[in-house]
C-alpha cells in the first residue's frame, strides 16, 4: 500500500528557495567569518545565525514539519524587522552592505520577502500537512 503525499506545487518551490539560502548563507558566512572579520564582524555572525535558521526551515518544510516550519518562520521574519531597523537607526554598525541590513534592500528584499511567502504557504496548506 503506498502512502500519497499531499501535492506540494508552489511548496517545492519554497523549500528549493530556502535550501538554496541555506547552502549559500552558510558558505558566505563562513568565508565572511575566516577572511573579512574585522570588516562588519555583527553582520558576519548574523549570517551564520541566518544560516542555521534556513537550514532549519528548509529541513521543517522538506518534512511537513507545519509548527516547526512557522516558528522558525516567524523567528526568521522577526530577525529581518529587527535588524532591518537597527541597521536604519544605527548604520555604523552595518558598514558594508549585507543580506541583514535595510531589510535586505540589497538582495531584492527577498530575506524579508520569502518568510511572508512561506508562512502565507503554510497557513494556506495546513489542512494537509501534518
């Protein structure tokens, strides 16, 4: 007897997105943090924070994981307001653009963008992922 997964469609594209994020957040991170340290050392370690955080979420929606995936959401989506704000009331602290400040104005806004898209995935598929 085989068991049917509910049909992903958009989802797949989610999870690919934030597993790209993962991948790269982490080696960017880890470069920032051996090489370029002393250039914005708070932004470097927020990357390698962000890092993790990608990795968690691609891992809770790869996984169906629904209450997983929204708080790390949420946590992620709070962590880019706030250091999106500090970054506009403080920007000596964020020499160098980076993926963090301005809300990532940098990249799209797509580090602000992509937790709204799938948390607005995830409350739209609740009924069938567990």
């Amino acid at each position: 007897m085989s068991s049917k997964r509910p049909e992903r469609g958009i989802g797949n594209l989610v999870v690919a997105v934030y597993g790209v994020f993962a991948l790269s957040a982490t080696v960017r991170a880890s470069y920032q943090l051996i090489r370029r340290y002393e250039e914005a050392p708070l932004a470097y370690w927020l990357s390698l924070f962000s890092a993790l955080v990608y990795v968690v979420a691609t891992i809770a929606l790869a996984r169906n994981k629904v209450v997983l995936a929204k708080y790390t959401l949420v946590f992620e989506l709070a962590g880019v307001l706030a250091i999106g704000l500090l970054s506009v009331l403080v920007p000596s602290l964020f020499a160098h653009p980076t993926v963090w400040s301005f809300f990532g104005m940098g990249y799209g806004f797509i580090p602000l963008l992509l937790p709204i898209f799938g948390l607005w995935w995830i409350s739209g598929r609740k009924s069938s992922i567990k």
